[in-house]
C-alpha cells in the first residue's frame, strides 16, 4: 500500500515528496497514520499507562520528574521531557501544577477575548501567513459529523481539515497540529477562528503557545469578523452537502475528502483570484522567489 511505502521511506526522504511522487495527499496521509500507530505511538500509549499507574499511585503528588525517576528505577527508558509531554495530552496535572495551571488558563481566556488581530482586512498576500479557521455541522442520512476547517487566507487554499462525529476540543486540535507537523503553520502564523469553546480552551491555546503561533478570535456575535471561512462554508454547503443530504457519514466523508483534497484547490476557479487556490498559491510563491533573487 502506498501509505504504507510512505512510513517506511519517512526517514530518508520528505513527506511532500513521497506524497507527490505516489500521487495521494498529505492529509490522507497524515489520516493513515492516526489509523495505524507507528511504533513510536504505541510505545507512547504503553508509557501513558506506565505513568498513570505512577501517578494514582501517589494520589497526584508526583509530577513529571518524580514520575520519570520511578519509572527510570523500575528498567523502563524514559526522561522527564517525554513524561510531561505524555501527562499535559492525558490530563494529568500533579496538586503542584493545578493551582498554577488554573491562573494560565484564566490567562488565556481573558486575553484571548480581546483579540482581533485581523479586524475585517482579509488581503494577505503571503502564503501561510494566515489561516482562518471555524466549525460546521453537516447533516446525514444516519447522523450528524462535524467540519472544522483551517484555510489559508492569502490563497483559499483548505490546507487541513478535520471530520469529526463530535464537537470535542480534539476537532480543532487534530487538524492543527497537521499544519504544524506539515511546515504551514510556523512560528508567527496567525490563527484566526471565532470565540467557539473549542478554540478558547487551554489545550488550544499551549498548543499555539508551543509552536509560536498567534491566535485571533471575532468579537462575539460578529459572524462577519471570520467572513472568508463563513462564505467558504456557504460554498460548500451549495455545492457538495446540500445536494448530498440523503448520504450516509461515510459517503458524505468520501465526497468532503475529494472536494477538500483534489477539487476545491486544484479543478475549482475562485472568482476572487480568477484562478484556483493552487495556482495563485503558486504565483504567490514565485512572487517571493523572484523577489528574493532581485
């Protein structure tokens, strides 16, 4: 299997190369690999367990480098780095960490109300500079699933995407972290959403703080603060859901895949760009380049 190919030669040669070469997207990559665990992950999803018995053990008490020197003492290869990254993604906070935790996240809250960086000026002319971002329900046939969408805003480009049957914090997560792990999201790109739980919840917001990423949120109420993602949304709904509402999720989710993946970016003119979001992507980048040279 291609993907499989993918996973193996990860290690010698660059996941956009592999992906264009064999001729599959790199979410659906990226979609494989949550799928089926590497090695890696389930040693990591073995050590979760290892450090949740650590820790209700001592009732809390311990925190990540009380856990690492136990482990470490009981044979099991570990550090205090690997420990606390795998305590913040179970929920895991020591009685040392909660009260310390709790100011950050009313931190968070309070200072994340107050931004909108973009404040309506949707004309950005570098790529991954800016990705807007927001949630959509879709209805089926058999169920609800849940859209969340992160699109660069210079060129329209849906750059990732996440369907969920839940509006969980991990809805927005999931596809964020594809842009971190795939080079679009860098340090300094702007995250600009609505003020939803899910994108004011402390997990949302370490995540951006990590990877130096800059969050911005429409004032309450203001729909048209996040206009580029809600007239996206419109799009979509015309074209692919509405059509389609007598699907099944899993047809439903065949059909978002290609419109996300192949059609919207690379077969679809956008009338604001008079060409496809691939394309002016790419006109965009030999922008800089030819800049660059000069």
């Amino acid at each position: 299997m291609r993907f499989e190919f993918i996973n193996r030669e990860a290690a010698n040669h660059s996941i956009s190369l592999l992906c264009k070469l064999l001729n599959v997207s790199r979410m659906g990559y990226y979609l494989y690999r949550q799928r089926h665990p590497s090695k890696r992950a389930l040693r990591h999803d073995w050590l979760t367990v290892q450090i949740k018995r650590v820790f209700e053990k001592h009732k809390g008490r311990y925190g990540s480098p009380r856990i690492a020197l136990t482990l470490y003492n009981e044979g099991i290869e570990t550090n205090k780095r690997v420990v606390a990254m795998l305590m913040q993604r179970a929920g895991l906070v020591s009685v040392y960490g909660r009260q310390r935790r709790q100011k950050q996240r009313l931190r968070f809250k309070e200072d994340m109300l107050r931004q909108n960086l973009l404040n309506r000026d949707f004309n950005c002319q570098q790529v991954n500079a800016v990705f807007v971002s927001d949630i959509t329900y879709i209805r089926c046939s058999d169920g609800m699933l849940y859209l969340t969408l992160y699109l660069d805003l210079a060129t329209r480009f849906p750059k990732a995407y996440g369907i969920t049957g839940h509006m969980k914090m991990e809805c927005v997560l999931d596809p964020l972290k594809y842009l971190i792990d795939a080079g679009y999201a860098q340090r300094g790109t702007i995250i600009h959403s609505d003020q939803g739980s899910q994108y004011r919840s402390y997990a949302m917001a370490s995540l951006c703080e990590v990877h130096g990423l800059i969050q911005s949120m429409s004032r309450p109420g203001r729909p048209i603060d996040n206009a580029v993602a809600e007239a996206f949304f419109k799009t979509l709904k015309m074209e692919v859901i509405y059509p389609n509402r007598h699907l099944t999720k899993a047809k439903m989710i065949v059909l978002l895949s290609d419109y996300l993946d192949k059609y919207y970016p690379e077969e679809r003119i956008h009338t604001t760009l008079g060409m496809t979001p691939k394309q002016y992507e790419q006109r965009l980048l030999n922008k800089d380049v030819t800049y660059l040279a000069v």
